[in-house]
C-alpha cells in the first residue's frame, strides 16, 4: 500500500483536507480521514506538503512538445512526448494528427496504436485535425491535402481514432456522421466556415459533438451570423475545447464560455506543438516554420500557430480568469474528456477503484511536483 499524505485533495466539487489518499498497485484504494491513517500501514509515502492533489489531466488536443511531434516519422516522437507529458500533469492524452495526405496520416495513426503500450503518459487514441477542414480556415495546414468526409479509408483505424475535426459545410454524405456514431468516434467542429444553421442541423443527426478550439480557425460571432460560436455556446449537446494561454483566447472570452456553458460544457485543451517545453525559438508545425518568442508560436506572417503553454498553465490561467472554482476548472481537463472520451469508468477522478493517476500541484502557482501513473511515480521535480 502507498499513501499521499499533507494533500489538499480535490474530488469531485470539493477540496478535502485532513485526509490521506491511499493507492495499492495501480489502483486507488481509498481516502481515509488523516486520524485513521498510520505509517505502518504503507510502504511508500509522498508528501504533497500542503500542495493540492488533483486526478492526472486528460489532453485531447496536443500535436507535440519536447521537440517530438505526432506526425514525425520516427516511434520514438510519441515516446519523447509520452516521456515529457507528466512533468506537466498530464497522465493520458490523444495525440493530434494534421492535414497531410492520407497515407502519411494513416501511418501515423498506426504509431499511435503501437505507442499505446508504452510507458509514461497514456496514449488513448488519436484525435484527426483535419483533412475534412475548410480551405477557407485551414490555419497552419495545407490546402492541397484537404480532402471530402470519407469514412472508407479511416474503418481500419477505427480502434484508434477518438476525435475527427471537420468543417461541417463541407460534409456531403451525413452517413459519416453515423459512421462516427457506430465506432464510437467524437466528431468535433473546426477550421470551419459553417453557418449557425449548418452546425444546428449537423447536431440534430445525434451523437457526441466537441468545437475545436472554439473562437480559433473558425467564423467569428456576429449578430446577424452567429455561425458555429453561437451554436457552440447556446447548444449543451457542444463541448467546447479552449485553449486558455492567453494568446489563443482573450481572458474576457473566457469568462463568457464560463458563464454560458458552466463547467460540464468546457474541455481544457493545449493544442501545444513541439516547441513546449523547449523556450523561445524557431520551430515546426504541418511543414511550417513556426517562430517562438515570449510564449507566442507564429507563422513568419504573423498567424498565430499552435500554443507552447502546458496543461497546468491552462488550468491556472482559466481559474484565475473565468471565476470558476478549482474542482471545476480541474474537471475541465479530468473529467470532462474522461466522459466524452468513454473511459471515465477507470480515469478523470480520485474516486475508488480507478487507476492511480493523480498529480501534486503547488498551492500557489499550480507548478507539478509530482506526478504518477498507475500508481508509479513519472514526475518528480525533487529528482530533475
């Protein structure tokens, strides 16, 4: 048996304090009252020193950090990041692929299904950025490779892939949608130019719907085209994606989503490419140069690319801006992916029985001191 002692545990809507969270192999045991707690009863101890312990965080958007992307040619790119990932909290994520031809997005979904059994943060499966976008909102990614919806080429891989992104004006056969629907696949909104009444009537097919980093790479809100933000924020059956660095969403907009979705409609995301981790620079993203500098990733014409911020820079900045409570804003990259993903049975909360995920944050800048996964130690920042 293994305890966390001294830890501010959040679970569920509460932070519970005076209590020990108990884990034995890779599963959670229990918490228990600090005044029932004995050390004979453990043979290994963390202290989290009045820090806060959170369950691991759940990225469903992250194309790379640490140098390593998804779409590089190598098996040992999904490794770096799955090696990366828990110094900043991340315990499981999807690894996003982007708008390249098929047969190189194919071959990356097949190192995605072997990087599954590594060690480190958890793979569970791929998230599809595209190549069903709109050429009118293709962001970093090439229009030559965008193709029409077609499930055809995508049934093979149907075990791995979680997330598809398209633009749904582009959509010309809605039995993708039930396709989707069948393999148990979230179709999610982007890099769209679609119309309030297109997504509204897409949504009415059934299924699960996320907005890819909602207000980024789609038709901006107006009062007389709400287009796919006004669907997004008026619908309950949209989970939106925010990309809170503070580049990509103004912090006033992030409060707005806070007020119109409440916590159950907000999916944390990072959207981070291979410059995380790695400081200012030049980078790389989809074949572009990207250029690092004061924690903006741009194209040399200025647009901005993908984020460079870490899971727990997200959470603390959403709470400092939206006004939400800390169990929400941690739910937001716990348990909210974990439900729409299917794997809320086993991960997304500290509740009993549930794999050992969790993370020691700092109480004051929610900095990780310490992660682990399935019960092992991945992070320590005491031994970097």
């Amino acid at each position: 048996m293994k305890a966390v002692i001294r830890g501010l545990i959040v679970r569920g809507n509460e932070i519970v304090n005076g209590s020990v969270l108990m884990y034995e192999g890779d599963k959670i045991w229990k918490i228990i009252p600090r005044k029932q707690f004995r050390a004979g009863m453990c043979t290994d101890l963390i202290d989290a020193r009045n820090g806060f312990v959170v369950p691991g965080f759940i990225n469903e958007h992250i194309h790379g950090c640490a140098g390593a992307d998804t779409m590089d040619e190598d098996d040992d790119a999904l490794a770096t990041m799955q090696k990366a990932l828990p110094s900043t909290g991340v315990t499981s994520f999807v690894p996003t692929t982007m708008t390249y031809h098929k047969e190189r997005i194919q071959t990356a979904l097949e190192r995605i299904r072997r990087a599954k059994r590594n060690t480190g943060a958890q793979i569970l499966g791929a998230h599809m950025e595209g190549p069903f976008i709109s050429k009118r909102y293709k962001g970093s990614q090439e229009a030559e490779d965008i193709l029409p919806a077609d499930f055809s080429w995508l049934a093979p891989y149907a075990d791995v892939i979680k997330i598809i992104t398209l633009a749904p004006e582009e959509l010309k056969n809605k039995t993708f949608l039930k396709d989707c629907a069948d393999n148990g696949i979230i179709v999610s909104f982007g890099h769209t130019a679609a119309s309030y009444e297109t997504v509204m009537d897409v949504i009415s097919q059934g299924g699960i719907y996320h907005a890819t980093h909602l207000f980024n790479a789609m038709l901006p809100f107006a009062h007389r085209q709400p287009g796919i933000v006004g669907a997004a924020l008026l619908s309950d059956r949209i989970h939106c994606e925010l990309i809170c660095d503070n580049v990509h969403v103004h912090p006033a907009a992030q409060k707005l989503v806070y007020k119109l979705k409440g916590a159950d409609g907000i999916i944390l995301v990072t959207d981070s490419l291979r410059a995380c981790l790695q400081g200012d620079g030049e980078s790389e993203l989809g074949g572009h140069k990207v250029f690092v500098k004061n924690g903006e990733a741009r194209l040399a014409d200025g647009t901005i690319a993908a984020s460079v911020a870490p899971m727990n820079e997200m959470v603390l900045h959403f709470l400092i801006n939206s006004g939400a409570s800390l169990p929400e804003v941690v739910a937001m990259a716990t348990a909210n992916p974990a439900k729409d993903l299917g794997v809320y049975d086993r991960i997304g909360s500290l509740d009993e029985g549930k794999q050992a995920d969790f993370v020691v944050l700092d109480s004051e800048d929610l900095h990780v001191k310490q992660t682990v996964i399935a019960g092992e130690i991945a992070y320590n920042e005491d031994n970097q």
